[in-house]
C-alpha cells in the first residue's frame, strides 16, 4: 500500500507503528519526525497548501488527512481522484479510535494498542495535586488561546490544568488584559515560536505570574506522540508543583 500523509502527528504515528519509506511515499513540510526516517520521503508541500499534481504522480491508495489541519477545498479535490482517510481528533477517545484505525490499517493492531495503553498510563499519573488556572497561548499579535473543544485543552485537563478560556471554543483571540485570571501563562513552542523575549514582554504586565515556554508538541500532536512525553510532562509538573509550595 503507498501512503501520502498531510498530518505531521499522523506521519510520525505511521512510523511508530512499523511502516517504512516503501508505504509512506509523501509527506508535507512539517512532517518532522521521526527525522531519520522521513527524509526518504517526497515532500508534497505545506498542510494548507499542497502540491495536488505531486501527490498525483505518487499515484497513493491511501491519503491521510485532518479536518483542521488541511484547507478542505484541496482535501476535496483529492477525494476526486483518491481514497481519502480524514481524521478528526478533539479528545483522547478520538485518539484512541484513530491509532486503533491506523493500526488496522498497517496491520498493526497489536502496537497501536501498546501505544494506547501507554498514553492512557501517562495521564493517569501525570496529575497536579490541586488544579492550577492556566491560559496557553498558541500564537502572538494577536494573541490566541484554545477553548475547550480542542485537543490541546483536553490534555491540559488531563494533567490537572483549568484552562481559563474553556468557556471558548475553537482558538479565540484575545487580549493581555484577557490573562489576568491565569496563575500559569504558557506560550506554546508552536504554531508560533514563542521565544524568551515574549516571555518578557508579558512579564512587563504579570511580573507575579509563572510564564513559560511548553513543548507544543507535547499538548497537540495526537497518535503516537504523547506517549512518548512521560519524561517532558514529569519535570513540567514537577516545576509547576515547586510554584506551589
């Protein structure tokens, strides 16, 4: 079976799970991981602007996508012409059902299974031991934030966070004034690269908040990847545990 993947969390997920260059035949730009092993794999462009003839002279079975991820115009026109799998992945349930899939699909059942099984051990044990208000924000000028039906407020609930902005929904923008509530303020590695200096620029108005740089990764990449964020989760737990005391 050639595979193309327009999901960088799917792609690694792919790989997690046993396949190799010979069945992932494309991949977008920000397929990153696991790096050894993608770069054997044509590029087909961005998730929200692919090379539709590329993907076509890979001729695929199978063409992996993301609802929010991907422009559904091009998924679209795609559908045209190929077998398209289009996730839709919000809570760790539907991360469950996806790696199930994609481990059916790969023939894989068993390892999916293992890797379910180890994201729900994570986040079982990877508790606060009493809620901490947070506000995350995934981009700057302005600044957005997650409400509560995306993946990523999912996980910080998991792990004891109360989201500030859960009565929002989808990536609100919002305002500096917006973070006061927060105890912790976390500026997410990605989509937007938040840096050492943004830290400092929200530390001119909340000088007694905790502000910091989260893995990104760690809070949004669903499939395989959270379960292998047991070290990560354990010393950012432990740092916001230490703010308590």
């Amino acid at each position: 079976m050639k595979i193309v993947s327009l999901v960088p969390s799917i792609t690694e997920a792919l790989f997690d799970l046993g396949l190799t260059e010979h069945e992932i035949k494309g991949r977008t730009k920000f397929c990153i991981h696991p790096a050894d092993k993608i770069k054997n794999v044509a590029v087909i462009g961005g998730t929200k602007n692919i090379n539709i003839e590329k993907i076509k002279a890979l001729q695929p079975d199978l063409i992996l996508a993301n609802k929010e991820e991907n422009m559904k115009d091009q998924v679209e026109a795609l559908m045209n012409d190929f077998k398209v799998m289009v996730a839709h992945v919000e809570t760790i349930e539907d991360n469950y059902y996806l790696l199930k899939s994609l481990g059916k699909l790969a023939g894989k059942e068993e390892r999916a299974q293992l890797f379910n099984l180890k994201i729900y051990e994570i986040l079982n044990q990877a508790k606060l031991r009493t809620p901490v208000k947070a506000a995350y924000l995934i981009w700057n000028n302005p600044y957005m934030t997650v409400g509560s039906d995306t993946f990523i407020h999912k996980i910080l609930t998991e792990i004891g966070f109360e989201n500030i902005f859960k009565d929002k929904t989808r990536y609100p923008v919002i305002t500096t004034e917006d973070l006061k509530k927060a105890d912790v303020i976390m500026l997410s590695s990605e989509p937007f690269p938040f840096k050492e200096k943004h830290i400092e620029e929200l530390r001119a108005f909340y000088p007694e908040k905790k502000i910091m740089i989260v893995d990104g990764e760690a809070f949004s990449w669903y499939g395989t990847h959270i379960a292998k964020c047991e070290g990560y989760f354990k010393e950012l737990l432990e740092d916001i545990h230490a703010m308590q005391m």
